[in-house]
C-alpha cells in the first residue's frame, strides 16, 4: 500500500493505539501533515481510558503542536469513509475499536494474521512506524524537512521505539536518521523529562531483585509494567556491576512483554541474542552491544521469566567458540573444494569517492566505516551480500569481463561521504567479474551453531548456524570462515 492509494477517500480519521506512546503520536502527525497538504479533511485521535498524562508526551504534544484529540467516545454517524490504525492493527486488544467504511493499517509490529488487504502496510523488520510513514513520505515525493516539528517527531518516535537509538539495526532506520533535520533541544527537553519519581522508584525495586548467574556471568532483571525506556537505563546501569558481561531486563505487560539487552562481551552479541530470546514467540534486534525486543504473551506456554531463564541457558550452551588464530582444523575429516566460475559484482571504490574520502557503507547486513585507498573494492556476491575485498585477492580470484552488472536488491547498498554527508548508490559503480575457481578449500557442514573470530577480526565474530559450512583455504591453515548453506552449492563444487 502506498499513501497514493489512499488519498481518493474524502473523511479520513487517523487513530494510534489507547495510551499512546512518542512512536504513536509521531506517526499519526506526520501522516495528518500528509493529508491535510493534499487537502483532506482528516482528523487524528486516540481513545480508551486513559488520557495522555505522561510529561514527555506531554511536552511532545504541546511543542510540536501536535494536533491529536482524546476522543473516548464517537458517535455512529461520525463514521468516516476511512480509518487509518498506525503503530498498532485494527482488533488488537490495545485498539479501541471505530467504526469505519475502509480500514487502512500502518504499523510496524508483528503482523495479527496472514492477510493481503491491498490498504495494509506492515514492516516489522522496522525499528518505529515512524521510519515506515517516513519512507512512505519520501516514496511519494515528500520530505518531512518541510516542517521541522513533524520531522522531530519522527526522529523522537524512532528515538524512543528503539531505546534511545540503541536497538535500531534496519538500513532505513539508519537513512531516516541521517536525513532528518530536528529540533535537538526539543528532542533533549523530551528526554530528559522521560522518568517520573515512581518509574525512578520502579528502577531501584527492579534493580534489587536482580538473579546473577555466575557460570555465564549474566543478570536478568524484572521489572513491573513501565515504559520501555526505562529497562534501557536498568539494564545499562546493571551491566557497570563488577563481574556482569551481560544483562536481560524485561517486564510482563497486559499486551506484550517487552526485555532489553545489553552486553559488554566480545562473545556475546546483544541483537544476537535478542533474537534469539524471541525467535517464534516475538521479534528482537539492535546493535552489538545494546538491544531489545517484544515478546507475545499468546504464544507463550510458560511464564514470561522462566521462558526468558531458558532460552538464556540454552543460548550459552549452544555455541562452540572459535578463534581462527589459535585453532587448526582437522581437514582429514572434511571434504576438499574448489570455486565454481560465476559471475559476480565488483566495485572499485574510488570510482565512487577519490581516495582518502572517509566513508560509511551501508548496506541490509549492516553499515561498514572505512577509508577508500587505492586498493579498496567491494564485492557483491551471489546472494547479494555485500563485502570489502582488496584489489590483489579481486585480481587473483576474478577476471573483468563487459558485461553489464544488474541486480536488485531489497535494499540497494550505498555510499555516503562521512564528511560531506553527500549519498552515492552502489550499482551504477559495479562492474561484472567471473571467478576463475582457483582457489581451493576444505569444509564440512556444521552441526552446532559457531562463533567464529577470524584470524584478522579478533573483535568480532561471524555467525554459523547449523547447515551452514564452516571451510579453510589448503594454503592457509588460520584462514577459517564461515559459508552461508544457501551460498555454498552455488560458489563451491567438490574437487
């Protein structure tokens, strides 16, 4: 669904969840802008039982001039031809429900039931709904930069949804941030006034309750219902305790129970194993060292905490950590590999920026900082994965051939000059390669999950799950990764 499609309905009624939070109010603002700048008549509301009270919400409303109404109760024949449900999804039990002609959805939560309404549009890989009504902005041609107030409330809805920025890990999250022009001492006066003296005194009960498991030198932390934000600052202070690597708070809500993560070990990634404490049950992401998630309380057979112990159990006994540098692997037990020709993407980066032009490459997998010297590339393989490589192993390994490079991508990588802040895309610069199958390997599929430090990446791990393969070159015994399955057949044959 694109904001286009809506515009043919003539009374519009925009409404976010009972109790809205900043994510709520920013999504619905922006999207009333939308309307009203194509001469709608639209009206944004929130019902249920309670009424904004909070004070950074409070503060939001007032400063941004968010035009939202409290709206308990609503006549039938106010029925409106449409009525948009944003950050949250027509039935849910935190919607009360309007009576409508047409229900749209915009939301960025897990999706209720298999549906393919034309008039819905979720995006749960999202950090905020706010990033998804920005892009459906920017796809019709408008920049929320237009006013000043609706892009703050972007930014503070993404800013809040994702624990002070801590848990945004989506490419578009990341675009959203880089492009919007806010009030910075709005967004701090919010802030700063986002703790009340009884989520203060919420903090120190959590805080005392706390369970150390020693073995594994984690926390895990419960708290009572709460703004979200607030496990961040629990989870944050816990993990600068003496003898913590690692720390899950969490809280058990009417509707879902939300947990945040952080991590001070090299060996444990915190979006890693947030996704891993909601595989199947939620959704969890962020960054390396803090993240976070939800978790539905319906597919939940057990109570929240003792699924939580669990799952944290199972994370630390299931992987098998290797550092390539001081491991040899016995390659008498694996199957030797030789590279299959195929053609892939090869980009020369300073074709894109001159040299020495400090960089932020972004790509879906994640975004990479470097400095373009001359014998900077980037390979797009034949899954579409994006990664550096240098001239000499491109030279050695690929043949340059004249065919013309194309390829879609569900996020097409770009390049963005650290300095200048000005944005190229990858594929105009990608030229076609073919592999001449020289290199030769040993490898064997996995069968426990692995962490694998690289011999040149000691900070950081690669990820292997059962099925993928784990492979050395012949020529170098410490030159140990890790294969995705799906890619393996398609580049490796046995030799």
């Amino acid at each position: 669904m694109k904001l286009k499609d809506l515009l043919r309905f003539k009374k519009v009624v925009i409404q976010c969840h009972d109790n809205p939070d900043a994510d709520a109010l920013a999504s619905g603002y922006a999207l009333k802008w939308f309307f009203e700048k194509n001469n709608k008549d639209v009206r944004f509301i929130y019902r249920g039982r309670y009424e904004v009270k909070k004070s950074n919400l409070l503060i939001m409303i007032k400063k941004l001039e968010i035009p939202v109404e409290y709206a308990p109760f609503i006549s039938d024949e106010e029925d409106p031809d449409l009525l948009i449900t944003v950050d949250c999804q027509y039935g849910e039990k935190n919607v009360t429900k309007t009576s409508a002609k047409k229900i749209a959805t915009i939301d960025h939560h897990r999706k209720l039931k298999d549906v393919s309404d034309p008039l819905i549009n979720i995006n749960s890989d999202l950090g905020s709904c706010s990033t998804l009504v920005w892009k459906m902005l920017k796809d019709e041609g408008y920049d929320p930069n237009e006013n000043k107030f609706v892009a703050t409330a972007l930014y503070y809805g993404l800013y809040t949804d994702t624990n002070r920025l801590s848990e945004v890990s989506h490419p578009i999250d990341r675009d959203m941030l880089d492009s919007l022009n806010y009030n910075k001492s709005i967004v701090t006066e919010m802030s700063n006034s986002n703790i009340s003296l009884n989520e203060l005194q919420i903090t120190g009960k959590a805080i005392l309750n706390y369970e150390y498991h020693e073995s594994n030198k984690y926390l895990v932390i419960e708290a009572e219902p709460c703004d979200p934000s607030i496990l961040g600052v629990i989870s944050d202070f816990a993990l600068e305790t003496e003898g913590v690597d690692v720390c899950v708070a969490f809280f058990v809500g009417t509707y879902e129970v939300k947990f945040s993560v952080r991590s001070c070990s090299k060996e444990v990634y915190a979006n890693e194993l947030a996704a891993f404490l909601a595989d199947g049950i939620g959704g969890g992401g962020g960054h390396i060292l803090k993240a976070g998630g939800t978790i539905k309380p319906d597919l939940l057979t057990k109570p929240a905490k003792e699924v939580i112990n669990e799952r944290l159990a199972l994370y630390y006994d299931t992987y098998l950590v290797i550092y390539a540098k001081d491991t040899t692997l016995d390659t008498s037990r694996m199957t030797r590999y030789s590279k299959i020709q195929q053609m892939m993407g090869v980009v020369k980066l300073s074709d894109v920026f001159p040299v020495g032009t400090h960089v932020n490459i972004r790509t879906l997998e994640g975004d990479v900082d470097t400095v373009i010297d001359e014998e900077a590339y980037l390979m797009i393989g034949v899954e579409g994965e994006i990664y550096p490589i240098s001239e000499q192993k491109v030279k050695s390994s690929y043949e340059f051939t004249s065919f013309r490079y194309t390829r879609e991508f569900e996020y097409e990588p770009r390049i963005k000059n650290s300095s200048t802040g000005e944005i190229k895309f990858v594929l105009p610069y990608a030229k076609t390669v073919r592999s001449l199958g020289s290199s030769i390997i040993f490898a064997q599929p996995l069968t426990q999950p692995v962490k694998l430090f690289t011999a040149w990446t000691e900070d950081k791990y690669y990820s292997g799950r059962v099925g993928d393969y784990i492979a050395v070159r012949a020529d170098d015994e410490h030159d140990i990764y890790i294969i995705n399955r799906d890619i393996m057949d398609k580049s490796y044959k046995p030799y």
